[in-house]
C-alpha cells in the first residue's frame, strides 16, 4: 500500500479530472467508483487508487493525497504529473 501527499498548482477539480484521464477506463483502464468536486476512488486488477484534493489556504492550488495498493508505481507516475 503506498500514500503520497504533495501541493499542486491545479485546483481540486483539475486534480480530480486529471486523474480519471490517468487511471480512469481511458487512462490506464481502472473502474471509476466514486468522483466527485474533491475526490475520486477508482478499482481494477485487485488494487485500488483514492485521489482526494484539497484548495490550498490562498487558492493558488491544491493539497494532493493520493492512496491505493498494487497501483505504487502508477501513482508516482500520476503525482509527476499533476
């Protein structure tokens, strides 16, 4: 099981868009289960992937965790990314 945390300079709905392109059915081809303005949870191959994002106190951007297990190297992908 992996969890990494880091700030973004995209608000929380582009965190959570970017990461159903990611690890979404177009992406790298997990089930989304739950999404919202905050968060998304996604499921496949035994694992899963919790992306939750937060705004920063100044609005400039987002406070990022993300959770999951047999997805660890996706993930450090994904937190490159945003």
């Amino acid at each position: 099981m992996i969890r990494m945390g880091r700030k973004s300079k995209l608000v929380p709905a582009e965190v959570v868009n970017k990461a159903v392109e990611f690890f979404g059915p177009s992406g790298i081809g997990l089930k989304v289960v739950d999404q919202g303005a905050c968060c998304a949870r996604f499921e496949g191959a035994g694992g899963y992937v919790f992306v939750q994002a937060a705004d920063l106190d100044d609005r400039s951007g987002s406070d990022v965790t993300v959770e999951g297990r047999e997805w660890d190297h996706q993930i450090r992908q994904f937190m490159g990314v945003i």
